[in-house]
C-alpha cells in the first residue's frame, strides 16, 4: 500500500500510513527501507519541509539506522531549493523540530553539525551531488560565482593551493595537513575526534545491533542464525585487537571492488581492480585492509556476474595477488 502511494505521487498519505502501523503495533518500529520511498518523494517534489520533519523522526527511530546518502539526499534537496541562501525564506516548521535558525548558512551549520556526530566520511558521488546542489542553489549569488555544475562522472580534485575569498562559498575538496588540521582553503581548523570509553562500548554494541538487524532484513523469510553477522562482526573487532602491526586507516570490500562494472557475460571476479585499489590507496599514504569472504579465496569458485552463475578458476597472476595480501598482512577473511 506505501509503494502504491508513492507510486503516485501521495508521499503524505504514504507518510500517514506508516504512522497509523506504528500506531497500531508499538512493537514493529519502522526501518529505513520502508521510510526512504517517502522521504524521497518529498524531496524530489521539493516538499522540504516535510522531507526534514520525516527525517528527523528516522533519527530518532531506534530500528532506523541513518547511512550517509540519506543525509547527503536531506542536504542536496535543501541547497537546491535554496534554504542555505541568507535571503532564502524560512523552512515551516524547522524551529519546531529544534532548529535554532529555519534558513540559511546557520541551519547548513546545524544540519552538518547533527550530520558530523554520525557520519565520518561520505563517497565521492556523494561529494559531487552536493557540490552541484550548491551550484544550483546559490545560482546568480556572487559569493558562489567560482562554482560550475560539474559532470556526475567527474573528479574532484583536491584545491589546496587556492585560499577563498572573505565572503566566497567553499564547496572544495582539499587535502588537510595532518599536522595541523587546517584546511587550506578556508584556514579552518577541523575539531579531533575522541571517543570516551562509554562511546566506545555505545559505538560497539550499536555496530552489532545494526549487523543483526540487517541480516535479518536480507534473511527476509529464509530460516538461518539472525546472530551470524554480529558473530562474524565479533569475531573481527576481536582480530583488529589482537593483531601486530600499525592501523589500518582504510578498509576495502574486496567483492564490490572485484565485480566493480564486471555485470556482463564476460565479466569476472577482477583481482587485478583490487590490486589497482590497494595499490592506489598505499601511494595516498593509506594503510589498507581488503576484506574478502573465503568463497572467492579458493581455487574454483562460482561468480555472480552477468546473467549467469560461472564457475571461475583462479590463475597463477590471481593466486599470485591473494598470495601478496596474505603475506603483507593486507587480507581478512570472512
């Protein structure tokens, strides 16, 4: 019934529709697959304020765990409507929810400041969706005259050798120095991070929650051990504590990597993009860990690529790049 409704058009009714079943069974809270239909909707049809108020409930959700692109998705909606501009008018019913500003580079502050206590990084695509809501948003603006709609498919280098203006809107990748923390465009200096021994625990026990919760939703009606991901989740925090060596300060998911546009008859589980990936992130400065279920890491394995299942065999180059993670202490296996 909430995908017909959103199917046409009616992200109110949808909206109310989820509120009646938590209404109506207190105990089957709402997760984020069946609130982002609706919230979608209200941001493509630019319904900001109904889009944020719907937000804000998801957060407060306990079975609705936030990923980055639904915050990125909130952002992009609200710099292309132009509510981040000083002279925008005021989001209905922003201050209710909490917000001390309902517009403005004050509520962008405030949305990033909420964003920041929940997410640590966002992807690449993500970065250009918001440069471009910016674009779009600000269009027309002096102080956002250095910024051009960019190419979905394009890079965002980093611009560390050009200092902004006083009053020009940054929308910038930069490399900070780790030394100091400082970006180098606007001079800002990014807060650290620390987490109190009770966060730590807090962080922990929500990652397995999570795992589980997620697990079951992919088990769908399928009768296996809902407790196998916070099982396996365990089992690796457990390694990263007992374990020799520095940090690892990026993870790689070894299959997405591998079938990384390999969706065709020809298409493979590709190692050599997983060396590509590794390789590149060790010439950042990058300590990295590839994670790869054991299924890919034997001899003969059945690959998912294309419109049919394939039984891949591994040859001397690929054995050979496995046999180089191993032995660098580069490869988990799950």
């Amino acid at each position: 019934r909430v995908k017909s409704l959103v199917n046409n058009g009616d992200a109110v009714d949808a909206e109310q529709l989820l509120n009646d079943f938590a209404a109506s069974q207190p105990k089957d809270e709402l997760r984020l697959r069946t609130y982002l239909p609706v919230l979608k909707l209200y941001c493509e049809t630019k319904n900001i304020s109904c889009a944020l108020q719907l937000f804000q409930k998801m957060r407060f959700t306990k079975t609705c765990f936030l990923e980055p692109e639904n915050y990125v998705l909130l952002l992009t909606s609200i710099a292309e409507c132009g509510y981040f501009r000083s002279d925008s008018e005021p989001i209905k019913g922003a201050k209710e929810l909490g917000y001390v500003h309902d517009s403005g580079p004050e509520l962008f502050d405030e949305l990033a400041t909420e964003m920041s206590k929940e997410i640590l990084e966002i992807t690449s695509a993500s970065a250009r969706r918001l440069y471009n809501a910016f674009a779009s948003g600000f269009k027309g603006q002096t102080m956002a005259q250095n910024l051009r709609m960019m190419h979905l498919l394009a890079a965002m280098t980093p611009e560390n050798d050009v200092i902004a203006d006083h009053d020009e809107l940054v929308v910038s990748r930069v490399t900070v120095d780790g030394s100091t923390a400082q970006c180098p465009r606007t001079k800002a200096t990014l807060r650290l991070i620390l987490l109190e021994e009770d966060q730590r625990r807090q962080l922990h026990d929500s990652l397995l929650q999570g795992a589980e919760s997620q697990y079951k939703d992919f088990l769908g009606t399928k009768k296996k051990d809902v407790a196998a991901a916070a099982k396996h989740l365990t089992n690796f925090a457990n390694w990263l504590d007992t374990r020799e060596g520095k940090p690892f300060t990026a993870i790689v998911d070894g299959a997405n990597v591998a079938y990384y546009m390999q969706n065709f008859d020809q298409g493979k589980f590709n190692f050599h993009q997983l060396e590509f990936m590794v390789d590149a992130l060790e010439k950042m400065n990058e300590h990295p860990l590839v994670i790869l279920p054991n299924k890919y890491l034997r001899k003969h394995f059945h690959a998912n690529t294309g419109s049919s299942n394939y039984k891949q065999t591994l040859n001397r180059r690929e054995q050979a790049i496995i046999d180089k993670l191993t032995k660098g202490g580069k490869l988990y296996r799950c």
